[in-house]
C-alpha cells in the first residue's frame, strides 16, 4: 500500500482500461521511453512521470507548478496517467504524455477533474 496517498485511494476499482499506478516499475518504464525519446531528439526524458510532465510543459501550460503524483496509469496505452494534483478544486487531471518538450499550452494533453468520479464518468463514456 502507497503511503503516499490519501487511504481512500487506496479502495478504488479502477474502471476498464485502467489499473492503480505502480511506482516500482516507474524506472524501467522510463528508461525505456527515454531510450525511444533519445533516438529521436537526443533528448533525455526524466527520471519519473512527474519530472517527465513538467519538462514537457511550456510556462503556460495550466498543470506548470502543480505538484502531481501518478495514481493510475491505462492498460491500453502507458502513455496516459491519471495524477493526483495540489490543486483542492480540481485534484485529478488526466495526461497524455507525449515523450517531447512542447511549446504549446495544450500539449501534453491535460484534463481536470473535481472527483474521481468525474473521471470515472469520462472513462466509461469512452467505451
């Protein structure tokens, strides 16, 4: 169990498509995506999701200075994570990483939410 995380988290079934976020396997996963991002820009990727999110994101971007942890990630596609944000109006926010140093406010895609269930209502409209 993640101390790291407030216990109600701790009781979640995450929707299909989705599985709690496991920080053991963090590194291996990033050095991978690193590697792939390397061969392409000679470009490092960081050392964990939230240092990757903040080296992609411009200074406008609306999650800059936002303190983030991963608390889910897709089954379907790595590249998306749900984090658990400081922010007390809108605490979750979906991310599509996108592995590059963006200059656009809307790249990586973001998108926030109230309660989990907002996101939950998100994932299963999806399907």
């Amino acid at each position: 169990m993640r101390s790291d995380l407030p216990p109600e988290l701790h009781a979640t079934q995450w929707p299909p498509g989705w599985k709690e976020f496991d920080p053991t396997h963090e590194s291996a996963e990033i050095e991978c995506a690193s590697y792939m991002e390397c061969l392409v820009t000679e470009q490092l990727a960081a050392n964990t999701y939230a240092d990757e999110l903040d080296r992609e994101m411009c200074a406008s971007h609306k999650l800059k200075g936002r303190k983030v942890t991963p608390i889910a990630q897709s089954t379907v596609d790595p590249d998306d994570l749900l984090f658990l944000t400081d922010d007390p109006t809108e605490p979750f926010a979906f991310v599509h990483l996108t592995w590059h140093v963006e200059t656009r406010p809307d790249f990586p895609y973001a998108k926030t939410y109230k309660s989990l269930d907002d996101f939950f209502a998100d994932c299963f409209q999806d399907s």
